[in-house]
C-alpha cells in the first residue's frame, strides 16, 4: 500500500487540473514558500491508523490527508467552481471530503488559503504463501 500523501499526489497530478501550479508533499519547497504568481497544493498525512477488526485483527487502515491549497494573487479562474471539481474528483475515486473549511487569507503573503481534508478506508490485503 502506498502512504496515503504518495496517493493523494498521485491522483491529483493524475487529473492535470490547470489552475495548479505546483503540487506538494509533506513541506512546501523554500522557491515555492513566498512565490505568490502561483498556487500551490500542498498535501500532507492526517490519519493513518487501524480499524474494522475482525478475527483478533483489523482489515483496513483508515487513511487520509490535509490538502492545503495556496491560491496565487489575482487568480484568474474561479476558485469556487475548482474546488468544487476538485472535491467531487476526490469522491469519484473513492475518497470522501470529511472536512472542507472556510477560506482564510494567509497573514504572511496576503494568499487566500483552502484547506481540505480527505480519507477512506484502505482494505489491507493479506499475503498468501
């Protein structure tokens, strides 16, 4: 199984989407940090842990991820309709959007900010000899 932040970033360069500029994991890289002509996603592990147990074990790893997303200055797309596509890209394939918060503007680059969190159950599969 890959760590979940490995398959977030997998899907969400996967989809291609035009208004990001740069995708991230775990740390924004130091070019990237105060580089407000683009937006950045950041995506970062918020869960990792067991669940559904069955015959003395658990059969799944809960999993999921913090999306941050760092919208450049002057965006010129609308933000609404792309976290909306954004979000239902998740669900489509298999993740639920447990939390989506309120747009904040970061203090330090004047950004407008989203976070995002999503996660899903991941069946462990057993190996057989």
């Amino acid at each position: 199984m890959k760590m979940p932040v490995i398959q977030v970033r997998d899907l969400i360069a996967s989809r291609h989407f035009q208004w990001i500029d740069h995708l991230s994991t775990t740390n924004v890289e130091p070019e990237f940090v105060n580089d407000t002509s683009k937006t950045v996603v950041l995506a970062t592990e918020s869960d990792f842990q067991p669940g559904h147990y069955a015959n003395a074990t658990f059969k799944f790893m809960q999993i999921g991820c913090e999306i941050q997303i760092f919208y450049k200055k002057n965006a010129d797309f609308d933000i609404a309709s792309a976290e909306i596509e954004f979000q239902r890209f998740f669900v489509a394939n298999g993740w639920q959007v447990s939390i989506s918060r309120e747009h904040v503007y970061d203090p330090d680059t004047g950004q407008l900010t989203k976070t995002i969190y999503v996660e899903k159950q991941e069946p462990i599969l057993e190996k057989r000899n």
